[in-house]
C-alpha cells in the first residue's frame, strides 16, 4: 500500500521561499500524478498543481502560477513544492496527494501534510 | 476556474439522514468527488464519479449528481460521521473544491 510522507513542519520569513517534499514508499510513484493541495487554518481546500513524475509535466492553478514549481524525483520517489515569496497568506497545511486511475482520477491517498508558518 | 457552492454547515442528529449539497452551472455533466476530514486529520476520499465508494466507505454513504446540484447522502448518520465534507470537480487543467462543508451530529 503506497503511503505518502511529508517533510516537517517550517517556519519561514516574509519573501523567503520553502520547499516541502513528499515521498512515496510502499507502491507504484511514478506512473501517478501527484498533487499539492493547501488549507489555511480554519479555511477550506484549495488545489496548486501537481505532477506526473513519469514525464516531469506539471500543472499549476492560476493564481500560483507565478510562484510554485513542482518538481520530482524518481530515484528517491519524491515530490517537492517550492512556493518562492511567501506572505502571511501562505500560512497554512500544505498536503500532497495522489491522483489513482481506479477512481477515475480522486485522490487516494494523501499525505500527513505539513504545516507552513510565515511570520517576521 | 468552476465555482462550487456548499452550505457552510449541516445538522443531524443520531440515526437520521444527512444531506450536503454542492451546486455548480451544470454540475450534472462533469463527475463530482467528495471527500471527508476530520479535524486534525487528512481528508479521506469518500465518493468517486458522483456515486461510486472507495472499499472500506460504509455503504451508508451514497452520492447523485443531476442538473446544478450534487449531493452527499449519509444515511444512519454516526456522530464519527462529524466531519467536514468538500466536493471537487476536475477541469481541463486545474481542479476545484467547494467551500466545504461541517456535518454536526448532535
């Protein structure tokens, strides 16, 4: 059974940037698409983009267009999220998830997430 | 992007019916997903394709999808079942989630 796992928790400073990984063990990477979905605190969720790591293409929602990139490795079966000139706006729990053909496309499985503060 | 319209809460009480709904222009010709979280947790996918279940969703969930309007049904609701839900659609390139919405079971 795949399981995705996030890296730890960040705190970060205005205009900096974080990355956030995602690695998948136990299952099948690299032919599904991963996405990145964030929830700021008491809000709902909201889609950024993901990726097919099988051929490196990626998709991001408009108002992220600017700022994200996501990449991923197949040798260690990890995804990364870079969100470059953070505000107290990014503050929120950043999750990965995958994308699975036996459910036309939902996301299966997620991550446990990980918290992103952005604070002076 | 597709704008997606939830009730920010529903309440049910123990045994009873619950039904969340999300409308969007046309949502009857796209697929619908709903997922549940818990607070604290991740969410957990709980239909598929409008009314399919993932295996391990009780049977006592169920979905439609017709006109502007999808609906999440939980039949014999269970204060377990408290929870916030989230409709999503997919576009061509992008993906959109309603507002959500908490199910009270009081």
């Amino acid at each position: 059974q795949v399981q995705l796992v996030q890296s730890g928790a960040e705190v970060k400073k205005p205009g900096s940037s974080v990355e956030v990984s995602c690695k998948a063990s136990g299952g099948a990477f690299s032919n599904s698409v991963i996405n990145w979905v964030r929830q700021a605190p008491g809000h709902g969720l909201e889609w950024m983009g993901g990726i097919f790591p099988i051929s490196g293409k990626t998709k991001y929602a408009q108002r992220f267009q600017d700022r994200v990139t996501i990449t991923a490795d197949e040798s260690s079966s990890t995804v990364y999220m870079t969100l470059r000139s953070l505000t107290s706006d990014d503050t929120a729990m950043y999750y990965c998830a995958r994308e699975a053909d036996w459910v036309a496309n939902a996301y299966d499985i997620w991550g446990q997430g990980t918290t992103v503060t952005v604070s002076s | 992007s597709y704008e997606l319209t939830q009730p920010p809460s529903v309440s049910v009480s123990p045994g009873q019916t619950a039904s969340i709904t999300c409308s969007g222009n046309k949502l009857g010709d796209r697929y619908v997903y709903w997922y549940q979280q818990k607070t604290g947790q991740s969410p957990v996918l709980v239909i598929w394709q409008d009314n399919r279940r993932p295996s391990g969703i009780p049977e006592r969930f169920s979905g439609s999808n017709s006109g502007n309007t999808a609906t999440l049904t939980i039949r014999q609701t269970q204060p377990l079942d408290e929870a916030d839900y989230y409709c999503q659609v997919r576009n061509r390139d992008s993906v959109d989630f309603g507002g959500g919405t908490k199910l009270t079971v009081l």
